[in-house]
C-alpha cells in the first residue's frame, strides 16, 4: 500500500500526459479556425484548410507518435498516405465542429467544471495553498489554461453529434446471430493445389521470347532515378555552439541553483500505519485513530520495540514484514502531510500520530543522509550545458532567419551557410525520390526529398529553401550528381527476364491443369484426387490461402459436396471439395453476451459512418488533393 505513496506524484503526471495532452497537442482551440495562406487542400462548410495548415497538423501528429514510440520507421509516419489520414481526420474534425455550431450544441458550466474536478491530472498542477500554477501549466502543455478549456468545450461539443446515433444503435439477437454466424462459418474442405514450380520444368523460353517479354514490360527492369547530394541541418545542438557564455553567467547560476547540482537530502523512516481511507466512514476512522494513539503509547513506553510492534500491527503490506522500514528517500516522494512530520523530525526522534488520505501513521526517523552540494568546478560541464540549452531556442530562431536568408541568397553553394553557423557539410549517394528504409533526419523527410528533385535543383544544381524536416530543425541541400531513371539493358536483366517469364507461363500451365482437373473431376467425382478432409473458417484456415477459404465459404450449403476451382495468381490454382457445412460450436453465455456487444459496436460504427457521409454532404466538404496511390499496388508492379 504505502509504495503508493512513492508513486503519487508520478502517477499524477502521467495521467496528466494520457488524459490531457494528446486532445489539444492533436487539435487545439483554433483547429476549426480556417485561414492562413498558402495552397487550399480541403474545404468545408465554405471554410478553407490550406497546405501550411496541414503541414503543421501532420507535424504535430508526427511528433507525438515519435514521443510514444521512438523506434518507429521515419518513412511511415512522413509517407503520402499518413499524410492524407491527417488530411481526412482534419475535416471530419470540422465537419463535425460545423454540425456541432450548427445544432448549437453547448457544454454546461457545470459539466466543465465537474469534468475539471473529477481531472486527476490538472490536480498536479494545484500548489499547496490550493492555487492553480499557470505557469507550471503553460510549460508542461504549452498552452494557456483558457486555450485547453476552450479545447474541452469543442471536444465534448464535437462527441454530442455522433453520441445521439452511437448512443441508440443497437443490434437485435437476429442480426447479432446472422452475422456471428457468417464470421465463423465452417466448412470441411479438400484441397488439391497446383503449385507452378511443379510446372517449371516444362516451361521452354527462346531468346526471342525472353526480348519480347522485355520490350513488353521493360517498366519492371529499370533502375530508379537517383541523386548525389550534399545538405546541411541547422538544429537545436548546432545553435548551442553559437552560443557564447562567460563565466560570470555560469557562476551566477551555480549560485542560485546549487542545491540541484549535488545530492538531496536523504531520510531513512520506519513506519506504523493503522489503514483508514478517506472514503471511510468517521466511526471507522475514529476507531482507526485510537488504535494508533494506543500503539504510539506502546512505542514511547519501549522505543526499541517499534519494529516488532510495526510487524505485527502495521497495515502497510510493503513495508510491516521489514519493521516498517521505508528505505532512504527524498523530498517529494510522500504525501505532503507524512513528508513534513518525517522531516521535521531528528533522527531516532517518534512523531505524533499523523493522518494521511491512506489513514494514520506513528513514523521513527532511523538515519539521514545530509545533502552534498557539488563543487562549481566539477558541475561546471552540466551547467554550461543546461545555460546552452535555455539560450539554445532564442539563438536557434537568430540561426534559422540566417540560415533561410543564405542558402536562398547565394544558392550555388552551401559553404557559406557552413562557414557561417559552424555547420557541417554532409553529403549522401542513391538517395531517391522516397525515403530509403532505416532513413533518419533530414534524409527520411518527404519534404526535403521533393525539394531536392524539385526542377530547379535538378537543372540548375541550386540549393534547396530551408526545409522544416522536424521540431527546431531546418535542412538545406543541392545535387551535386543526378542520374535519371534509365532501362537496364536486355543483357544485363536476361537472367531476371527469365526468372519472371517461367514463373508466369509457369502459372498459366499450373492453372490450365487445375481447369482440366476441375472439368473431369466434376464429371467423375470418384476420380478426384484431393488432400484429407480439413474444417476451415475465417479464423481458422489451417494455412490455406485466402482465396481458399472464401471460395469454400461462398459454396450454396444446398448444394454440398460441391468442386470449385480457385485462381491463386502468381501461387497457381487449386481445386477444393466442399464436403458439408460444420456447425459453431456455441460460444459460452458470458463469451456470447461480450459477442453480441462486439456486433452492436459494429452496428454504431456503421450508423456513425453513415451519418458522418450525410454530414460531409451537408457542409460540402471536399478535399482538393488527389488520394496517394496504395504504396502496395505500387511496390507490386
């Protein structure tokens, strides 16, 4: 129980991080304010959302998913369809926000602050006295406290539209059993497959079928355009080495924040706790409080015993079998009321009885650990880094207004940018249109790629502008060597024109066998060579391919057994018997009863889609940017 003591503070923040952060860092108060300048993407209710706009968006949600999972791969978050899901979710934000406006749907005063109340995360926040620390806010979250109030009100505005269709759908036993029953439908199958590579080796190609096959689909042998580049990156860390520091400045803030250059002083406590929540009852907690008035007297009587009394009475599960050891531990660690008596206390000195929200505590102070303040001349590194890094934002914008200025003034060259902020030239090989997998920084931007193979850099070899690639970083290259898309010639990709014409023809034959099978054994059942009887379902496929499986679900069940031939593509072809139909096995009450919200959930999502499509339709909304092309028909060619 009492580890929870530790933990308090901890616990607060990352509520504070889950509950209210990601709802404005995502949104925010003026994300329905149209405006701004710059290309129009999208449009809704007449308002216009243009490119910067979505830029931003995009780079926030980027940025919050990195913060969450710093290992994801760059290309996938900066890709043209995550880009165009922040496109989607930006207007559906609007077009709910309209419809919200338009219904004037308002929150209450009293839900607000009733909502603010219940926020264990904005309790964090509160000082002692019970104020508001407005500042401590701003830097946690920046935002002011008005900008996040005025976020909750469009948030539970925006939920009120679709609360009234999710809020009343619902899923009728008929519906719920008609489609749980088509999602494990059964079927016990046989299956004879005709690989292609079983039919390879009848494949006979010529030179001149192999040069046909080439000119017919020379797009599949070609090498992609590529550049050789150099680039520079202005970022935080860059802008900290302008920075010039005297040593006047390092002491003056040594000075006035010594006590955070060395260790806290620490406290070793041992303690009793007679549990009694602050939810109990005042009968309850008053019986509580007297039992330990009774064991602080027993403490007094006989000082050397509190460990023994602590074990066999102490209510603390984490700490009673150690003699109510605590541990050393530091300011902030405990709740306030058990931190201010442990450390007013001298050591081996017994506190009074002290109530807490977790009950009532008697505390012996066992040992302390005094606080050891570093010496200036071994924190002068951390210092002078932690100087560096409050100045780092004030001169990273100075840096950024030079940075743009150079690379666009003097644009043949990226030395004078170099020479200027003390940058590094880098320079790269085979960098592509799209970010190579594993690609980081300024070579994993989508933006910074467009820029480099923008017409004017490619014809004229200029720099770039100064691209944002991320959060205080900007990026400015030129190509130095460009190489455009080019054939391979016939002789060098002979082996890999091969290699694709055998396994088509190889296909087609693996398919013609499977029809002819497919024809006799259909006119003579008894003939049929297929694999043994197999039960398949949606969820079960016993790695049969899924072609497999929904031509074997499709099968009229009036008609079992039943042959059906299935075209696998590239895989061959595969002839299956279905035998029957396999009942469900029925699930158990409380599995069915969870089976049947799942389909009701199902029921409000589609009637919530349905709805969103009217709405959509109502406030005009249009999105003026064509949809990317699936990367994976692309990568499929």
């Amino acid at each position: 129980m009492f580890d929870s003591f530790r933990k308090y503070n901890k616990v607060i923040m990352a509520l504070l991080f889950l509950l209210i952060i990601p709802s404005f860092v995502l949104f925010g108060v003026d994300r329905y304010q149209g405006g701004g300048q710059g290309e129009k993407v999208a449009r809704v209710d007449g308002t216009d959302i243009t490119r910067p706009e979505w830029d931003a968006q995009h780079r926030n949600e980027v940025d919050r998913i990195r913060q969450q999972a710093p290992n994801i791969e760059p290309g996938l978050l900066d890709s043209d369809a995550a880009r165009y899901a922040t496109l989607e979710r930006m207007v559906r934000d609007r077009v709910l926000a309209a419809a919200a406006s338009k219904s004037n749907m308002t929150v209450s005063e009293e839900r607000l602050a009733r909502l603010f109340a219940e926020d264990t995360g904005l309790a964090s926040f509160r000082t002692a006295d019970g104020k508001f620390d407005r500042e401590r806010f701003m830097r946690a979250t920046g935002r002011t406290p008005e900008q996040y109030e005025a976020s909750v009100r469009a948030d539970l505005a925006t939920q009120q539209v679709l609360l009234g269709i999710s809020g009343t759908a619902f899923a009728t036993p008929a519906q719920a059993a008609a489609t749980l029953n088509a999602f494990y439908d059964r079927r016990e199958v046989q299956v004879a497959r005709f690989n292609p590579g079983d039919f390879a080796a009848k494949v006979s190609v010529s030179d001149a079928d192999l040069e046909a096959y080439y000119k017919q689909h020379v797009a599949l042998f070609q090498v992609p355009e590529q550049a050789s580049i150099e680039y520079l990156v202005l970022d935080l860390e860059a802008a900290k080495k302008n920075i010039a520091i005297n040593e006047a400045d390092l002491r003056s803030y040594y000075d006035q924040n010594a006590a955070r250059f060395g260790t806290k002083e620490e406290r070793r406590a041992s303690h009793i706790l007679i549990s009694a929540p602050a939810s109990a009852p005042a009968a309850e907690r008053e019986k509580a409080r007297a039992k330990a008035q009774q064991l602080l007297a027993d403490v007094k009587k006989a000082p050397g015993t509190f460990a023994d009394l602590a074990r066999k009475n102490s209510q603390d599960p984490g700490s009673a079998e150690k003699g109510g050891d605590l541990d050393f531990v530091t300011r902030g660690a405990m709740v306030k009321p058990f931190e201010d008596a442990m450390f007013a206390l001298k050591k081996g000195e017994v506190s009074d009885v002290v109530e807490t929200e977790f009950g009532y505590h008697i505390i012996q102070l066992n040992d302390i650990k005094p606080a050891v303040i570093q010496p200036f001349e071994q924190a002068r590194a951390a210092i002078e880094n932690e100087v560096r890094g409050q100045q780092a934002t004030q001169e990273f914008a100075k840096a950024a207004e030079s940075f743009t200025d150079i690379v666009y003034q003097q644009p043949d060259s990226l030395k004078p940018a170099a020479d200027k902020l003390k940058l590094t030239i880098q320079t790269a090989s085979k960098i592509g249109r799209m970010p190579a997998p594993g690609a980081a920084g300024a070579l994993a931007s989508r933006n910074f790629l467009n820029a480099l193979f923008a017409a004017d850099s490619l014809e004229r070899k200029h720099n770039t502008e100064a691209i944002e690639i991320g959060p205080n970083q900007l990026a400015s290259g030129r190509v130095t060597q460009y190489s455009p898309a080019r054939a391979l010639p016939f002789e060098e990709v002979k082996d890999k024109v091969r290699t694709q014409l055998v396994a088509e023809r190889a296909a087609a034959l693996a398919k013609a066998e499977g029809e002819a099978k497919l024809a006799a054994w259909q006119a003579k059942p008894a003939d049929a060579s297929l694999g043994g009887p197999v039960t398949v379902s949606r969820l079960e496929t016993q790695s049969q391919p899924a072609p497999v499986i929904e031509s074997a679900l499709r099968a009229d069940p009036a008609k079992l057994p039943s042959l059906v031939g299935v075209d696998l593509g590239a895989q061959g072809y595969a002839v299956v018997r279905v035998n029957k139909t396999v009942p469900r096995t029925p699930s158990a009450p409380e599995a069915a009863q969870q089976e049947t919200q799942q389909v009701a959930q199902a029921v409000a999502a589609a009637e919530n889609a349905a709805y969103y499509d009217m709405l959509k339709s109502r406030f005009k909304a249009q999105i003026l940017v064509p949809k990317p092309v699936d990367p994976i028909v692309v990568g499929g060619r």
